[in-house]
C-alpha cells in the first residue's frame, strides 16, 4: 500500500511538471526550420512568430492546460533562432533570446516598416565566385536594429538580429513603450503580460487578483515571483543543510558506508535544482533578471555538486583499494593510491569548474592562462615540496624499504646502530624512522633517497665476521692447533652454511701491534637480526672455550718488559749472511731490485705447501 502511494505521487509529479516539457519534445513542429537565408526571410519569420505566439498566448490564457503551455513554450523556443546569441553565456541563452523576441515585437509594432519587397531576399545572395552581391547587414529604417550575416560559428552565413542589437533591446522598448501602436497586434503589452504569466498548475486568476504590489515589475518580474522563488530557494537550502547535518552523523563503518552517506547532499543538491527548476520555470514562468541569476546559480550548483561527488568518488575508490590486504596503509603505495585518486578528481573538477564558467560567461581561456602562471608561481614557492614529493616517487620506484623494515640509512662509513632503525611511514613529504633508542625521526624525501639505504630485513642470510686476537705467547703450532679447531667449529654449528661462493673461512690474517690477528667468517642461515645475535653469541661462547683448549689467550693492549742479559747477535749468523750478499755481488746475482729471470724460474713452487704434516701435504 505503502509503495503504491509513492508510485502514484511519483505519477502526479510527472504531470504536474514535466508534461509541458514532454508536450514540447514530441510534437514535431519543433523541428521545423526557421528561414534565415537572406534579411527578408529572416524578418518574415519574425512577423511570423509573432502571430503564432500571439494566438498561442491566447489559447492558452482562455484553456489553461499542459497542451496549450506547451504549445506556447514551443514557439519561444523556436524564436530564439533569429538572434545571434554568440555573445551571451550559455546558461541564459534561451530565456534572453525569448526576452529579446518580446521585446523587439514591442518595438516593431510602433514602428513604420518598409514594404517587404524593398527588403533585400535570397536573390540578392547568389554567390559569384567568391563574393557575395548582396549586403552583409540590413537595419530596420530609421532605427539601428540590425540583421546582419553570421560570419563564422554554429550559425555561420545566416542571417540573423546581431548581437549588438540583441544587448541594446531593452533599451529600445524602454524608448518606445509609450509611443501608440501602428498596427495590429494578437495582444497588447506582451512583454509585461509575459512577466505575469504562470503555469497551468497556478490559475491567472489567482495572480491577477493578488494586490498592486505584487504585480509590480522588479527588473523584469513582478514582486510575488521574486518572493515564490525566493521562498523556493530557502525550502530546498533547509532540506540540504539537513541533509548535510545528517550525513555528518551517520555511522561510517567502512569506506563504502562512508561514501553513501557523504554523497547524499550533493544528490541531493542536484535532484533539488532539478525540482526547482521545472517548477519556477514551468509553473512560475520566471523571467529578467531573475530567470538569469537563478539560470547561473543553477550552473553553480550543479557544478560544486558533481565536484563534490567526484571527489567523494575518487577517495572512496583510492579506500576501497588500499583495504586490500596487499596493501598497508600507511605504506607508501597506499600514499601514491590516495594521491593517484585525488590527482583524477582534482582533474575532473578542473574540467567541471571550466565548464561552468564557460556556461555562465567567465572567459575560459583567460582562467587557463591565469591557472598557468599561479601554477608556475606555486612551482617555485613549493620548490622544497616539489623535491621530497619527487623523493617519494623514487621510494616508490625503487622499493628500497617498505613499512617495518630495519634499515641502515647513513652514507656508509658507520655501521653504528644510531643510523639503524625500522621504518614506521614513508609519507609524500617524509620518511619517519624508529632508531633502536626509540626516538621517532623524521626525514625529508628528497634527503633519504640520496642516501645509501642498506635494508637489514631483506638480507636471505647474514654475515658473521671478527677478528680474534691472540697472545705473541702463542706459538705456531697452537696456532695451527687453533685455526683447525675453530674451522671444525664453525663447519659443526648447524645455523652456518658452507658454499662454493660463500665459504666458510678462519684465517690467520697478520701481526697486530699486540697479537696474532685471527679473522673468522660465515653466513649464518637467518635474516632476522636478534636470532642473528643468538647464533653469534653462542658461537662465541664457544670460541673461547676453544682458545682456552689450545692453551693461549686472548691479546689486549700491553706492554712487556723482559729482565735479561743480552746474548748479543749470532756472530757466526752474521758473517754468514755478509759473506753470502757479497758473493751474490761478486756473481752479478744479487737480487736487487728483483730477482734474475733464470733464478726466479728455478725456485718457482719449491716450498713444500700444505707443509709437510698436513692431510693435504701429498696433493
């Protein structure tokens, strides 16, 4: 029962308000051409428009009705085809032309017009060449209303009333509308009975017996359309603001719930200019400068409504997207989506804005030329902004870090654990950094992508290396002993690996200042850093029971001093070694700076490696 009354109001609201438009599109009469080929035509089609809407006026005004408003309104229309409205926004277009054709007839009928002979035809335009023989313009005698030749646009080599005449109209009416008329006319004073008229809907009867004030003309419409339409406006901002209240309280569980709230007012904005569009235009036939202000604040209503609904749009889809659970929010594609999205809505609104001002005069081009030069102004006063944005495109290129990760983001030089830590957001402006003292940094995009990033939590395993240092005490063979143990160690923990490419190695590297310097290095088989630090501390542990197994000591930083009697040098050592140098000189063998070729071949490989003692020492 319920649902069959909204059908039924839902019926009732189409007759009442769109029937006179419907009337207008199915009858084809409006598709009828308008003769506009030479001036003669053009002014015949004038007078002619002129009695069809007087006694359409007529009809209509003795049998109020859908049928014959719509009649009515169809030959308004069709009169705006004899003016060149190339110089007047788009959004008021029709209702000028409509006015300008009132107007004009008003001043026509008080005037002496010339025999329609004398009026140059079709004839007068044949084409030699490519020139025309007829005049480009004629003007009514003794007046400056002009019909002149479109030369360029939709209407291009017509002949219609110039755009100069159409901005002048008002003027002349004002200075003849006292002035008798020369002939006949369907009705009297049409122009001020136009701004009375109303829809079918609201009975002349009803106006005409309101009083004297409110019928009395305020820039082109009388006073109680002013307030009708004034009171309209105030009904529908009431419901919107609302609306608008409503939509800001409604729950927001999830994007899409969010969205369907917030897009209510600017639906609603646009079905509510729909409404009151069909009803002061159909039923309270507003007219002047009021149907022209309502004209543009309607262009600006639907413009700031589909802008708001494209944005609405373009960030529910970047939410809906980034809920993903590929996704983090607080990553970087997740900045990039939103910005992505919000980068085509302000696109889309762009082109919405220019529309509009387009639709109700403001010069376009010069809005481009002026967005150019504030971009450019903004370009350089953003310059720094401009810079980590474009670090935040290279993050996102490049991937060096995602959120959670550990990384080292200094130049390179330190491996000190203040220039570690785990990245919390990498913004469009910024990259926040949690460093292992828990301090939140914050650095600037275009700063840490010129940085050289290490990211610890991509590493597929991590790298154990030290140096130990022994005591001079230690002997070669302790050494020896030492390094076998410690390689046996490391080949026996299970959390190491062993490859061709990555070996495991214990070496003895050299001779410090105060030890024997042994290097130990292997891959441990994890990329986490605290189970990192686990392996490592055991195998250290383990380390230096080893060392204390081979009967050394670890080196620190000592001097010894020995109590001894000094044996001297080797006396017999000595003279050997002189004896041999100046052998090698009487010779011409001495090997300064370099060892003779013959010589050098012969003691090539002579030395027994792996020494002799060693499993390998046979191989």
């Amino acid at each position: 029962m319920r649902s069959g009354g909204y059908r039924m109001f839902a019926k009732l609201l189409a007759l009442l308000l769109f029937v006179p438009l419907v009337s207008v599109a199915d009858n084809h009469q409006i598709l009828e051409p308008i003769d506009t080929d030479s001036p003669r035509a053009t002014f015949e089609s004038f007078l002619k428009l002129t009695e069809e809407m007087g006694r359409s006026y007529s009809a209509y005004r003795d049998t109020p009705s859908p049928a014959t408003q719509g009649a009515l309104m169809r030959i308004a229309v069709k009169t705006t085809a004899l003016f060149d409205l190339s110089q007047i926004p788009e959004a008021s277009r029709q209702e000028t032309g409509i006015e300008t054709f009132l107007q004009l007839w008003e001043v026509v009928a008080r005037l002496d017009l010339p025999n329609l002979e004398d009026i140059p035809d079709s004839s007068a335009y044949d084409k030699d060449g490519e020139k025309l023989k007829g005049p480009t313009q004629w003007l009514i005698p003794s007046t400056d209303i002009t019909i002149a030749r479109v030369g360029e646009g939709a209407g291009a080599g017509e002949f219609l009333f110039s755009a100069k005449t159409v901005e002048r109209a008002t003027n002349y009416y004002e200075l003849v509308s006292d002035l008798p008329y020369k002939r006949p006319v369907p009705t009297k004073n049409l122009y001020l009975v136009a701004q009375t008229v109303t829809g079918w809907m609201i009975p002349l009867a009803w106006t005409e017996s309101l009083p004297a004030w409110a019928n009395t003309p305020i820039a082109g419409q009388v006073a109680w359309k002013w307030l009708a339409t004034l009171m309209s406006i105030g009904l529908a901002v009431l419901l919107g603001v609302f609306v608008f209240r409503w939509s800001m309280e409604c729950s927001s569980d999830g994007p899409l719930r969010f969205y369907l709230c917030q897009i209510c007012t600017p639906l609603l904005i646009i079905c509510m200019g729909l409404l009151l569009k069909l009803f002061l235009r159909n039923q309270v036939n507003i007219t002047g400068f009021g149907s022209a202000s309502f004209n543009y604040f309607l262009e600006i209503l639907y413009g700031m409504a589909l802008v708001w609904m494209v944005w609405l749009t373009s960030n529910w889809v970047a939410d809906a997207i980034i809920l993903s659970p590929k996704i983090n929010p607080k990553s970087l594609d997740a900045h990039l989506i939103r910005l992505a999205a919000r980068s085509v809505g302000i696109i889309a609104a762009l082109m919405l804005i220019f529309r509009v001002a387009n639709q109700i005069g403001v010069p376009v081009y010069g809005l481009v030329a002026g967005a150019g030069v504030g971009g450019l102004a903004i370009a350089l006063a953003a310059k720094s902004t401009l810079e980590n944005f474009m670090g935040a495109l290279n993050l996102f290129a490049d991937h060096p870090v995602r959120i959670g990760d550990l990384c080292r983001y200094d130049d390179g030089s330190s491996a000190g654990w203040l220039s570690v830590g785990r990245v919390e957001a990498i913004g469009l402006r910024s990259t926040k950094i949690r460093r292992h003292d828990r301090c939140l940094i914050t650095i600037p995009n275009a700063e840490f992508a010129q940085k050289y990033i290490v990211n610890l939590s991509v590493c597929d395993r991590m790298l154990l290396q030290t140096t130990l240092g022994m005591r001079y005490e230690t002997t070669d063979d302790q050494l020896r002993y030492l390094l076998a143990e410690l390689r046996e160690l490391l080949h026996g923990h299970p959390k190491t690996i062993h490859t061709l490419s990555d070996p495991i190695r214990v070496r003895f590297i050299g001779f410090g200042d105060f030890s024997l310097n042994v290097e130990m290095r292997a891959y441990v088989k994890t990329s986490d850093r605290n189970e990192f630090l686990a392996v490592q501390e055991d195998i250290l542990l383990r380390v230096m029971q080893v060392v204390k197994k081979a009967g050394t000591g670890f080196a620190f930083p000592s001097n010894t001093l020995y109590h001894a009697h000094d044996g001297g040098l080797d006396s017999e050592q000595q003279q050997q070694a002189e004896k041999q140098v100046r052998e090698w000189a009487l010779a011409h063998t001495l090997p300064f700076p370099d060892f003779a070729e013959e010589y050098r071949l012969q003691i090539t490989d002579t030395l027994d490696y792996p020494p002799e003692g060693s499993p390998n020492a046979n191989e």
